[in-house]
C-alpha cells in the first residue's frame, strides 16, 4: 500500500503478479479511503487479511499527513498478524512503474511535495536510483536533469521545468508489491518502514493549540 | 471484576501523548502512555507535526506494552476504541489508522470515541460506575468545559466552555511570562503551595450578575496577571513568583469549582466529576473538596494520571460502548479534529459493518474533510 501521495493504493501480490489492486485519487482522504480499499482488495482476490504474508509500503517522500496513514497502518498490521512489514520509496514504485510501461532509463521521478517544491530523485534505469530523493523548486533542478524525460505528477505540474514528460503519473501499489516480490526473491534486504520526511516540522505553536469544547 | 465484562483495547493521540489504556469493564488492566511533551518544552507549546510524528514512531510498541502490561492477548479483546475528535488533526489520524488496522486485522469491532466524554468516563476505573446523570467539569490545556452526562455512551450535553483560552493554556502562558517554561500546570502548582493566594486580587472572569454562570473567560486574567508582572519589572522591583502563582491560581480554580459548584446545585445533581489535565492541581482539588463538602456534593477525580490525556480513558468509555450495544463505528472512520461533545461516539452506518465485502461509497461523500 502507498499513500505519499494524492494516490492511495492497494495491491495483493502473490509473489508471481498482481491478484487484485485498488487505486484512488485523493489528496485529502487517505485516512478514510485506504482501510476500505484493504477490504475491497482482498475481497476481489476472495481472501482474508491473515492469508497475508508480508507488507510492503511506500516510505515516501511525501506530504506528511497522508504518508502517516499508510505507514501506521501497515505498522499495525505487522503487529497484529506478526508478519514482517518492508518499506519501498515511493519514488522507487513510480519509476518501475514506468519500467513496466516501456520506458529505458535514464530519467527523473518528480512528485508533488507542495510549497511549489517537487520530491524526485534520478533513475539509471526502472530499477536502479541513482543517489538519494531530494525536496527541491522545479527551476531550481530544471537544468540538471535538462534532457531527461520526467515520470510523476512533478512532471505534470510543472512542464516548464520538466518537458519531456512520460507515465504514470502516480504510484500504483501493484508496483510497488512487484517491485517488493523481486527484490525479496533476489535476496535483498528491504528497508524498515520509516517515513521519508525530507523537511523539518514546522516548529510553530498555533495560536490556539488545542480544540476547544465547541459551544 | 467478571470475565464477561468487555475487554477494550483503547487509543489516544489526541495531542501529545501516544496513549493506549486496556480495561475489563470499570477495571483499569494497562495505561501504557509515550509522551513527546519533552520535545514540544523549547517551543512553549504544542508543534502538531512533532506531535504527529511521534505518534507514528510510538503507535505499535505503544499498543504492544499495552497488552503485554494487561497479561492479555489481542485476540482476546471485545473491541477496539479510539478517540476521534477534537484534537490535532494529524495527530488524531495517526491513532485512528492504527485502530482500523488494527480491529481489521484482528476482527474486532471499532468504537471511534470522543475526547471530552473519554475523559469523564475514566473516572469508572476510579470509582465505579458513573451515576447518571453526571457533572463534569473538565479542565486542560485544551478544554475547560462544564458537562452534563444522563448517559455517558450517548447523551452528553455542554452546560458551559471557555470563550477564549482553556485553564491550561492560562497556566502555560502565565508560567512563560515568568519563565518558568512548558507545560505551566505542574510548576505553578508547586510554587504557589509557598505563595500567598490573597497576595494580589488578580479578576475573576464572567462571573458579573449579568455573565453566562457555567461559560468561562481567562483571557483577561491572563492579561492582569501579565500587566501586573510587566509593571514590578518596569519599576526595577523584584516580582514576588510565588505570591504571583498562588494568586493567579486561587483565581483559576476560584472560578472553576464556584461554577461547577453552581451547576450541581441548579441542575439538582449531588456528584461532580473533575477531569482533565488541570484536575492534577492541588489547590483546585482541594477547593472543589472544601465547597462540594460544603454543597452537600460528593466530588470524584480520578488519580492524576488517570486526569492527564491516556489511552485508558479510552478504553473505559470504548467498554461502555460494547456493554450498552452501541452501534460500532465502521473503516470509513474520519479523524474529526472538531468533533462535538454531543457525540460520544461516532456510529457507523447501518448498512456497513466492519466487514462487509459490498460497500455503498455513497455516504463517504458527504462526510467533512478534517485535514485542514
Ligand atoms: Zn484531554
């Protein structure tokens, strides 16, 4: 499951390919849409939550709020069914994602980080990430990666800076999974589920910091 | 305590303390709490993104000391209850994820609950069932509010709240005035048992003939107890902290108990419940004591901690909840940073239960945004 960005998605993966997915786009209800996407997942592939063996999250970058969601969820589904819980980057599901659609490296991955920044990172090929994901304004990259085509919503929100734009746009967690599935088989080491904030927390109190009792 | 009393796994990150609280009935197993009270002290309030990451980094060891301090087994709850409103958005999100998850996974029935009546319903793990109606009044660095409770699971009615700041924050703002630091509550407290309470005739707010008797206002105490300490500091005089502490203090809990007092009397109620972080001050529980003894008034306050925001609370109105056949909430659940007192609880839909394969989408529309 991933819910970095205004995506949130769900993927059961038999280790082979995708049984069943769910993909919503919705920057504001991750907290809402994902537990019932879960549910709709699982029952399209005609199991239960215990069958699962693993779980597999995106870690980000992305807006903190809706990252937080699927990242205490797969957390506390971890827990309770004692299975372990793996993290991918987000960034990283995208580009295999775009792997999948045809598209040879190299290339950008670029999403929305808001504040008019973009979260990306550089990709030798769909699998192969190139240094760390970094929090930066378009313009600010634009000529680094000039000539580099760019994959993500980064790219649609900003074509002045990222004209060569491909597919997808969002993460799909059966991307994700797939990804996931590969490199475990391989015998890789995925890592722990830890957001990738990239930025600091706003260290300012609200004037108010505590909801009152409403009259 | 009977075994067929509901066994309740409750969670709380309203604010800033991860909290997860497992009761059997009116009877307090775990109150396991992760606070990041620590990292919010150089800012003199609460940061609501340190607050959330922390609930994130906290959740699940948070839950797993839980049970492993209550002796029980997951599979073995009746339910799972968690607060969903008020509070910091993101902060409350964090804990109501987790308890989706994890009612989900284990198949358990989920009660998203609300803050303020959690806080009066934890007073059973203290002293049995609540009489109903209940009094309460509730003080923190978030709520200050009079309540009134014929059934704590579904009838909760607001009587009177604070109109500008809550006692707490009064505290917190005093006790930086003074540079005493974050949080204000317990440094006051301390300062102020070596103070004079009648030192300075600091106001007592809405409490005019013509003033709604159960609202409060302690913005402008706040503002006369700044005013005064700024003054002794213009005229090169020394500020008398401790006199200041007892004094702003006696002033808060003057108004608090007079109120809450009035309120018992013309509501004909012979019980008032004090909760909330505030309840933890001495002066006020020795005041309410004094007056409700006084009133003919029998006073219930729940062991300090138990006043503090924790998951038990949670929980004991989450056992509630299952002991009275309340309607669960369903996995649609939203985090309502302004959830209103009158809902104890947030029921789901009829027709989507926790696991129902045919969901109808319909009714998520409709449903308010509480991100922003
Ligand atoms: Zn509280």
């Amino acid at each position: 499951m991933d819910t970095a960005t205004p995506a949130v998605t769900v993927a059961l993966h038999d280790g082979t390919s995708v049984i069943a997915s769910s993909g919503q786009v919705d920057a504001r209800r991750h907290g809402e849409l994902l537990l019932p996407a879960v549910d709709r997942v699982l029952a399209e592939a005609g199991t239960k939550l215990d069958a699962v063996t693993g779980v597999v999250v995106g870690v980000g970058p992305g807006p903190y709020t809706g990252l937080r969601v699927g990242l205490v969820t797969a957390a506390t589904f971890g827990s309770a069914l004692s299975v372990p819980v793996h993290g991918v980057c987000t960034l990283d599901g995208i580009a295999y994602a775009a792997g999948q659609d045809g598209l040879e490296g190299p290339f950008v991955v670029a999403t929305d980080a808001r504040r008019k920044e973009v979260y990306w990172a550089r990709y030798e090929n769909a699998r192969t990430r190139t240094g760390e994901p970094a929090v930066d304004r378009p313009a600010d990259i634009a000529e680094a990666v000039a000539g580099l085509p760019v994959v993500g919503a980064g790219a649609v929100l900003y074509p002045e800076s990222f004209p060569d734009r491909r597919g997808p746009e969002h993460v799909a967690a059966g991307a994700l999974a797939a990804l996931a599935a590969e490199r475990l088989a391989a015998g890789q080491e995925l890592p722990a589920p830890q957001p990738l904030y990239l930025r600091r927390p706003d260290a300012q109190v609200p004037k108010n910091y505590k909801v009152v009792t409403p009259k | 305590m009977a075994a067929d009393e509901p066994l309740v796994l409750g969670i709380e990150t309203s604010c800033d303390e991860t909290g997860v609280g497992i009761v059997r009935g009116t009877t307090l197993l775990a109150d396991a709490v992760a606070s990041s009270v620590d990292t919010h002290a150089r800012f003199g309030g609460v940061v609501p993104e340190i607050a959330s990451r922390a609930h994130l980094e906290a959740m699940v060891p948070t839950i797993e000391r839980a049970l492993k301090e209550a002796g029980v087994s997951a599979r073995d709850l009746d339910g799972i209850a968690v607060t969903s409103g008020p509070g910091l958005a993101g902060a409350l999100l964090v804990g109501v994820s987790a308890a989706k998850a994890y009612a989900y996974a284990l198949g358990k029935p989920l009660y998203g609950v609300n803050h303020l009546a959690s806080h009066i319903c934890v007073d059973q793990l203290e002293h049995g069932p609540l009489p109903e109606p209940t009094m309460a009044l509730l003080v923190s660095g978030g709520h200050s509010s009079l309540l009134l409770a014929p059934d704590i699971t579904a009838d909760v009615r607001p009587l009177g709240a604070t109109i500008d700041d809550a006692a707490g924050e009064a505290f917190d703002k005093i006790a930086r005035v003074l540079n005493l630091g974050f949080p204000g509550g317990p440094v006051i407290d301390r300062l102020a048992k070596e103070g004079d309470p009648k030192a300075i005739a600091f106001p007592r707010g809405l409490t005019g003939p013509r003033d709604a008797p159960y609202d409060f206002s302690f913005s402008g105490l706040k503002t006369s107890v700044a005013r005064w300490i700024e003054a002794k500091r213009a005229a090169g005089e020394e500020v008398p902290v401790r006199d200041v502490a007892a004094s702003f203090q006696e002033a808060v809990v003057d108004v608090l108990t007079r109120k809450a007092v009035r309120a018992c009397k013309d509501e004909g109620v012979d019980h008032l419940m004090i909760g909330g972080g505030v309840a933890a001050n001495s002066r006020l529980r020795a005041l309410a004591q004094e007056r409700c003894e006084r009133a003919g008034i029998r006073l219930r306050v729940p062991r300090p901690k138990l006043c503090t925001d924790n998951g038990a609370m949670v929980a004991a109105l989450g056992a509630e909840m299952v002991a009275r056949n309340r309607l669960p909430s369903d996995l649609e659940l939203s985090a309502d940073s302004s959830l209103p007192v009158t809902e104890p609880h947030v029921p789901g839909t009829a027709h989507a239960h926790a696991h129902s394969h045919d969901h109808d989408h319909v009714h998520e529309i409709s449903k308010d945004n509480l991100y922003s």
